[in-house]
C-alpha cells in the first residue's frame, strides 16, 4: 500500500509556487553524541543555516547553496504520513525547493545523502525507505533523488567553496568599468583576460577578485565542472534556458538514481 500524506500536514505556497521550507516542516533535531559527526553550516537561502550530520550532506548543501537556482532549501524535514492505517512519519536528508519552474528541472526535490557503502548493506531496508521517499514527493510535487559520493564530490565543489564567499561582496564603480572591457573581448582565458585587465591598471590580486566575482555572480559564464585555472575559458553567459542545462549541482541531482 503507497503512503499517504497526513491531511492535517497542508502544504503552503506563495504566489510563485515557492516555499520558505523552515515554515513548512518541522526539523527533525541533530544531536551531537560520543564520535557522531554534526556541522553547523551557514546558507544564504531563505530558511538560513542548517545542521548536518554527515561530511557528505555538508558538501551537497555547499553546493547546492551556490545555485542561483536554488531558492531554499533545510536538512531533516519531517514528513507525516498513513500507511496502513498506521500514522507515520519520513525524513529525507534534505529538502530543496528551486527558484519559480523550468522545462528542464522540477521545482523541487527530496533528497537521500548515503554512501555506495550503506546503500550496499542493507538493500530492503533502503528499498522499503526508498518507496515512502518517492511517494511522498510525488504528493508533494516534488523528485525523489538518492546522491552518494560520486556524484557529490567533484571539482564543483572545491569551485563552489572558493566562489561563495563573493555573494556577499560588491564590485566598486571602476571594477564594474573593468568587466566592462572583460565583455567585449570574451571569449578569452582567464589569465588572457587578468592581462587585459593589467592593461587597464589593474593589479593581478585585483583583476582576478573581479573575474571571480563575475563567475560567481554569473555576470560571465565558465566551466565549473573542472577546476578553475588560468586556462579556464570565459564566455557571455547567454540563454537562461541553456544556463539552466548547465548548472553542474542541479544536473547532476536531476540525473541521480531514484531508487
């Protein structure tokens, strides 16, 4: 028998179909025992920080984060459910909700963190886990994905971990100039585009705090499946939609096994 959401548990959203998620679920609490992992780590998304309880979630929220798309998103949210007239509850690792809708990916997701390991254990006690998870997503208009550590840690993480720290930044007038210039010479490399902006007075510390802030703020467009190096091609970032295809994280999850 499929679960069904609690009644009393009506789902709320606001007039784009988003969801500040810490006002909709109750969070399941992380303690902190004897040789347990628990982080604290600071978002900028609409429900804030969020506690994990594995290096791995901390790493997929890094860089799920670090996704203009991403609009919210908290770990442990709890799910009520019946199943077989039993009063239940779920709770995914991590629930993300993206910002407004795309022909390419849902609005919002549900999602699994284990490693190959554990999913290799104990195989029926994940598949039953498993069958509630995508139940209770399809109910909820979301994806049900499980992510292990192939597909969370990759280059884009340590790109999202270096870039982050630029949302909170602002450019000054006359490095907005600067990028100015950087527009009309793209494509170039980034240590093509560190000596254009010397010729432009810029020192290299400088020059590259803007390209960088440019990346991370998606005024420029560059690989972040690979590491960034002086190599690194940047390019106008150009059509939303193939913008949207891009996004290294989002892919990834979207192509990530449901069961």
């Amino acid at each position: 028998m499929r679960p069904v959401l609690e009644p009393e548990w009506p789902l709320r959203y606001d007039k784009l179909g988003m969801m500040v998620l810490s006002e909709q679920f109750e969070q399941r609490k992380i303690e902190s025992t004897y040789g347990s992992f628990r982080s604290f780590v600071p978002l900028p998304t609409a429900s804030g920080p969020q506690w994990t309880e594995s290096e791995l979630e901390t790493e997929l929220l890094e860089q799920l984060a670090f996704s203009p798309l991403v609009y919210d998103l908290i770990t442990q949210p709890i799910i009520y459910y019946t199943l077989d007239g039993e009063s239940r509850r779920y709770t995914p690792d991590i629930a993300v909700q993206l910002n407004g809708t795309s022909d390419d990916l849902p609005q919002r997701y549900l999602i699994e963190v284990k490693r190959q390991q554990e999913l290799l254990q104990d195989p029926d006690k994940h598949r039953v886990r498993f069958e509630v998870g995508r139940a209770c997503a399809e109910q909820m208009g979301a994806v049900f994905r499980i992510m292990d550590e192939t597909q969370i840690r990759s280059p884009y993480l340590q790109n999202a971990r270096l870039l982050s720290r630029y949302r909170r930044l602002e450019l000054t007038e006359e490095e907005y100039l600067g990028m100015d210039v950087i527009y009309a010479a793209m494509p170039l490399s980034i240590g093509q585009a560190i000596k254009v902006l010397g010729r432009e007075g810029f020192a290299e510390p400088d020059a590259r705090h803007i390209l960088e802030f440019a990346i991370a703020g998606n005024m420029i467009d560059a690989d972040l499946t690979v590491a960034l190096t002086d190599q690194t091609i940047i390019t106008n970032r150009g059509d939303r939609r193939f913008f949207v295809r891009k996004d290294p994280v989002l892919r990834r999850l979207h192509d990530a096994p449901d069961r």
